[in-house]
C-alpha cells in the first residue's frame, strides 16, 4: 500500500522560489570581477535566474544540453546555477585553474553548447576558443562598458545584453527530480578529469542535509560566505543550501587574499564560512601579521584536505571561531561528514575532547560509510581498525558521465545497495566518528605497516616555523617505502632537519619519524588546493634517502 502524500518532485528552482517568497529582501552581496562590491536581493536574483532561463530558450537551449561556467564565486554564477537547472539544462561548473588542455577535455567532452566566462578569464577563451567543438556561443560574464574592445571570440555574447529586455516572468517547468542539473569533473590527478552528474533530486537532499545543525546548521540569522568555489562540487553546496533557509550569501569574486577576505568578513558581517585549508592558512597569517581579530565569523568549515591541528586550534583559541572539520568529494555532492560535539563530550578532559574534533566527523543521515579490508570483509567500529572507506546514499555517484571508468561500484554483500569506494583510507569509531588515515595512493608502506601521511604532515605543521609539510614515501631498499617530510618555511623563520625530527620524536611513534626533511620554496597545490603529491614524487624522483 503507497501512502497517500503528494509526490511532488525536488526540484532546484523551488529553492530560488522559496527565498525569493519568504526571504525576499535578504541580501546577496558579490565582490565583482569588474571591482567594486553588488549588492541585491533573492527576489532579484530569482527575476535575473529566469531572465537568464528565457535568455537560454530564445537562443535554442534544450533540456539536458550542458552550458558550461568558467567562474568565480559572484552573483551572476548564482544566476547560471538557477537559470540553467531551472529551465532544465544541466550546469557545467568548470575550475579556471585546470591545465588548459583538461579544460579543452571537460568542455568537448561535456559538449558544452555555450560558455560563461567571468571578465578576467576572457584572455584564457580567447588562447582556447578554437579547440572547443561544440560551444556556440561564449558569454562574457559582464556588461558591454566592461568588455574590453579588443576581444577575439567569434560569435562572443554578453551577459547583461542577454538578459536584458527578456520579461522575467518564465514559469519554471515541473518535471522529474532525477532529471540531471548540473555536472563537476573531478581534477584527475591520474588519467582524463571524469564527470560527476548530480541530480535535482540529489542536490536537494543534499542541501536539507547541509542544513541541518550538526552539518552546516545555518539558518535564516546565518551570513554564509562560501570561499569555497562555485566551479567546484557547486561550493559544497552552499548556494543551495542557503536559499533554502534564507541566508544572506556573501560572494568573495577573485580575491581570496586575506586582506580582501578579512575586509569582506568585517564589513558584511558574516558568521559562516568554508574553505580549503590552504585558504585559511592565507588568511590567518594576515590576521597575525596585522593583529586583526574577527567579530562576527563563528564557524569555520574546513574540508577538501585534513585541517591541520594547529589551524583548529588557532581559530579557536585566538579568533574564537569554532572550526567544523568536513570530509567530502565531488562524488558525494561533496558533503560526507561533518565534526560536531555531542552533549557528552562536553564533560571530557580538554585534551580528549580535542582529539575527537581532529577527526573528520560524523555522516548525516543519508550518508552510509563503512570500512573494510582488502578482501571486502567489512572492519570493526572500534576507532582502531582502518580500511578502505566505502559509502552510499542519495547523493552520492552511481557512476561518472558517459559510463567513464565502467562500473566503479563494489556490490553490498547482503544484496542491499552498491558501495562506492572512496579511495581514502579510515577508522570509524563506536560514536560515528570517522578518522582518515590517508588516499589509499598516499599512504607510506614500511615494513608491511602503514605510515599515515596525513598524521605525520599534521605533526610538522604544529612546528611554528612551518607554513605547510606535505609527506611521501620514498623507496627503501629494506622497509619497501620510508617517509619524506617536505617543508615550506614561514617566510624568515629558522628551522633545520635535527630540530624537527627532534620536535616530531615527541608526537610520533619512532619507526614513522621521516628519514630525512626537505626544504621547499613552495608545496605545490592541486587546482582544487590539495597538496600535489604526484609533483612531489617527481620532483623527488631521483632523489635518495640518506637511510638507503
Ligand atoms: P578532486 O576533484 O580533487 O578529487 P574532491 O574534492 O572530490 O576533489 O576530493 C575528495 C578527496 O579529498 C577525498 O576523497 C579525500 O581524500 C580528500 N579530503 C576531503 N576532505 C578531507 C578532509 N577533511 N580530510 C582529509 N582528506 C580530505
């Protein structure tokens, strides 16, 4: 027997509709691109959202066409993520700071029929435009007194000429919530970016999910600025989630310095935001350099790579905003988990306490994880034993765009739903609380045993004189691999290999102590801000170890 409610679809333009119903005069407010900051209204993004529909129609768009974005964070992109989804199109988010040939790749391989460019990444379309096979048209994210004269784009549009003289009255369409709204290619550290292809419906759950206290919890009193991208996993969701509880959103443009960061925190008073850690280390030595405090930021979410425990702990005790440690991948829409207390742990010894919010948090409902061994047996909940972490549920991916990579799911035993492999390595423990260890690709194999990469990188980053320690193994003739602990100096600080293995001799287990330190000028980044191992291992390739 069905029960007898409603079926009405979860769709993405519902969300606009909502804000625009009953937070209509909350404000979104966008560092331009152009400079100089904008600032209106949800009901006037849902009457631009829809401009933009119509603009689409006119010019021949259909339902499941990919129109592509090369954007940062600004009011115009929340535009494109509703006028595209909401007239049924599929938002093609594309990360500026791929290779130029992986951005050729994505865009051919989605087969874009146009391409939104903010301003400043004109000059990149212009080197790029004759590669793309399909796009016919680029849109210039502007307006005519901004667009340079000298740009050489056939067939090139602008944005605001676009919109403009369209009614803004179009009737979003009601169709089915597992149509496909927007798409995100995972950076492809190995082999060709693959897509990942959300849904209305996953990207709705995934928003009620965010919303909820111990995930995001913001709410209509919430001032969210997302650092986090829009070009990548739709800025964990966040302009999503925030017209569905009616946040004022705060889009920071290019500028993700501290400077402009701080600036925009303090004027806008904003109370929520999200980045990788690479982003907050930034900001945070500005904060030191210039004896600056926050007054109004209370959380801080920090995913995309492990949060270092001396940025959990700075953010904390000098800033007094409380850090929400989260683990996701664009597999996952991204959101996995999320690090909140719960009510007993405010009884526990500070240094306990501490330890549980190193770890990557608990899933929401919706989110299924597991770990377990090679053989597939599923591994104890004991925060012990570590494995490869499996997971399912509404959002997460059944597959990549276009049957990319076969069949990447792992059968569940008791015939209950398929299990994606995330390719990190973790423990679970008996509170929910899920810990990675490593990528499965990064962990150091000595002896037969593990060596946690990430542990060890955490430890040297509590050095004062670290800006950044990435770890890889390197090959040893008798222990298989041994780890190589690469450092980047604060700028003036003093520090040599003796005194931080000494400092890590007290944090680690011995047999994990580095066999030898490396001085960087600079950690390479992935375009989505993870530290580039795969540079590293070249890098280091003919190097040696002094223990070999
Ligand atoms: P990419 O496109 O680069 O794969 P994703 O954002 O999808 O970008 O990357 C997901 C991966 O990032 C995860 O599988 C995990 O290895 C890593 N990651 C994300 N958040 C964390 C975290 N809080 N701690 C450690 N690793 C993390």
């Amino acid at each position: 027997m069905f029960g007898l409610m409603q079926d009405r679809p979860l769709l993405i333009q519902q969300l606009i509709d909502h804000a625009a119903q009953n937070h209509g005069d909350t404000e979104i407010v966008s560092r331009t691109v152009e400079g100089g900051i904008h600032r209106y209204t949800y009901t006037d993004a849902r009457v631009r959202a829809k401009k933009m529909a119509e603009a689409l129609l006119a010019l021949g768009i259909e339902p499941g066409d990919r129109i592509g974005t090369l954007a940062w964070n600004g009011y115009r992109h929340f535009e494109l993520y509703y006028g595209i989804s909401g007239m049924g199109g599929v938002c093609h988010t594309i990360n500026p700071r791929l290779f130029p040939e992986q951005i050729v790749y994505i865009v051919n391989h989605a087969e874009d029929q146009l391409l939104f460019v903010d301003l400043n990444l004109l000059p990149m379309v212009e080197k790029l435009h004759s590669q793309f096979k399909t796009v016919r048209h680029v849109v210039a994210m502007t307006d005519r007194a901004h667009l340079p004269k000298d740009v050489e784009i056939p067939n090139l549009l602008v944005y605001e000429e676009l919109i403009e003289g369209q009614p803004g009255t179009y009737e979003w369409p009601v169709f089915d919530e597992r149509t496909a709204s927007s798409l995100c290619y995972t950076s492809g550290t190995t082999g060709n970016p693959k897509g990942v292809l959300y849904s209305h419906r996953s990207t709705v759950l995934h928003a009620y999910a965010a919303a909820l206290p111990d995930t995001l919890g913001i709410s209509a009193r919430s001032v969210v600025l997302p650092v986090v991208p829009m070009f990548h996993v739709n800025a964990w969701g966040l302009p999503y989630t925030a017209a569905m509880v009616g946040a004022k959103l705060v889009f920071p443009g290019v500028a993700l310095d501290g400077a402009s960061l701080y600036e925009l925190f303090e004027k806008e008073k904003v109370s929520f935001t999200a980045g990788v850690p690479t982003v907050w280390l930034a900001l945070l030595q500005y904060m030191q350099a210039n004896k600056l405090k926050l007054s109004t930021v209370k959380y801080a979410v920090i995913g995309g790579s492990a949060a270092p425990p001396a940025m959990i702990e700075a953010f904390d005790k000098e800033y007094g905003v409380e850090v929400l440690h989260a683990w996701g991948m664009s597999e996952m829409s991204p959101l996995g988990s999320v690090n909140h207390p719960k009510a007993k742990h405010a009884e526990w010894p500070e240094k306990d306490r501490f330890a549980v919010r190193l770890k990557q948090g608990r899933p929401p409902y919706g989110v299924e994880m597991k770990i377990v061994d090679d053989a597939g047996n599923e591994l104890p909940r004991d925060g012990k034993a570590f494995g490869d972490l499996l997971v399912r549920g509404p959002w997460i991916t059944n597959g990549y765009f276009k049957g990319e990579g076969g069949n990447v799911l792992r059968p569940d035993r008791h015939g209950g739903g398929d299990w994606f492999p995330t390719g990190d390595v973790a423990t679970i423990d008996p509170d929910g609380y899920m810990q990675i260890t490593d990528r499965s690709k990064d962990v150091i194999k000595s002896g037969g045993e593990w060596i946690s990469s990430i542990d060890l990188e955490n430890a040297a980053m509590a050095h004062p004189a670290v800006a950044e320690a990435a770890v890889i193994g390197v090959a040893h003739p008798k222990w298989d691999e041994r780890p190589l602990l690469i450092v980047q100096k604060k700028p003036d600080a003093a520090i040599d290999k003796a005194a931080l293995i000494e400092f890590l001799s007290t944090r680690v287990a011995k047999w994990w102590l580095p066999d030898d330190v490396q001085f960087v000028e600079a950690i390479p980044h992935t375009a989505t801000g993870k530290i580039l191992k795969t540079r590293l291992r070249e890098d280091f390739k003919a190097y040696k170890l002094p223990t070999a």
